[in-house]
C-alpha cells in the first residue's frame, strides 16, 4: 500500500469511528447532543447522566427527566461552595436562546436514582426530556466507561462533555 491509500484508510476509519460514537437528537429547534450516562458497579443505587442542549431558537427549559431505568431521575448541579463540592437538586435548567447548556461532569447533570440494574458499558437505556416550549423528546443514553468524561478531551476520545 502506498502512503496515500494508507492515510486515506486510516482518516476513513477515524470518520466511521466518530459519526458511531456521536448521536442527537432534536426537540423543536434545541438539539440534543451525545446523551451519556457512566458505567456503575453492582449495588450503586444511582448513575450520572450528562448530554449537550444547543439551543438554536427561543428560550426555553428543561424540566424533566424520565427513565425506567430507576425509580426516578432529577436534574442536580454541583457546585464548590467553601472548598466543599455541593450537589442539589434543580427544578429545572434554562436554555437561553441561542447558548450552549452542557450536562458535564462537575455541573449539571441527570441523576437516575435507585437504579433497578447497574449501567453496563456499552449498552444504552431509553429516556425522555420535557422541555418547557419544545416538549418531550425521546433519547437513548450511551453508556460509556466508568472513567469517561473524567478528564476532559483526553478520557472522552476527543470529546469534550463540559
């Protein structure tokens, strides 16, 4: 093989790779980017959720979330508060117009609480969101390894989930 016809095979595969490990979705003019949820280990009762909302039309509000995956599911932030990392519940998360709200390690987030199986990776669970204005949209959650998203681009495969 030649160097041309090697570089090619290879950026071919690193396009295949990528467009599998993506996926969205779309509720009226918000789309929904790469819903994530990380691997949990036998008797975890709850799991992490994490997604990207990139708002392209009015304002709007993510409201809930829903999932059979657990009992329930609720949007929580984290936040350092006097050296001290907080998490709490939110009753819901504004999607200003025309801004980016990221679902990230280390911020907001979905909690899926008391979980009926772990998370494995490499599977993925069904989920709704009910926004405000766009409605309710359905989504499948990927799950990724324990450790994804923990250190920025270098754990998420070149993808930044913060």
């Amino acid at each position: 093989m030649t160097l041309r016809t090697l570089t090619l095979t290879a950026l071919l595969l690193g396009a295949l790779s990528t467009s599998a490990f993506a996926h969205g979705y779309k509720a009226g003019e918000i789309d929904i980017g790469h819903p994530w949820a990380r691997a949990t280990v036998p008797g975890q009762p709850a799991g992490g959720g994490f997604l990207k909302l990139d708002n392209h039309g009015k304002d709007d509000r993510l409201l809930a979330v829903r999932s059979d995956v657990s009992a329930t599911a609720e949007i929580h932030t984290m936040e350092m508060k006097d050296n001290i990392m907080r998490m709490r519940q939110v009753e819901g998360v504004a999607v200003p117009a025309g801004k980016t709200v990221e679902f990230a390690p280390g911020g907001y987030h979905i909690m899926f609480m008391q979980l009926k199986a772990p998370l494995k990776q490499g599977t993925t669970f069904p989920a709704t969101l009910v926004f405000e204005k766009a409605g309710e949209v359905k989504v499948d959650f990927k799950v990724e390894a324990i450790n994804f998203g923990a250190q920025g681009k270098a754990a998420a495969g070149g993808h930044q989930h913060h």
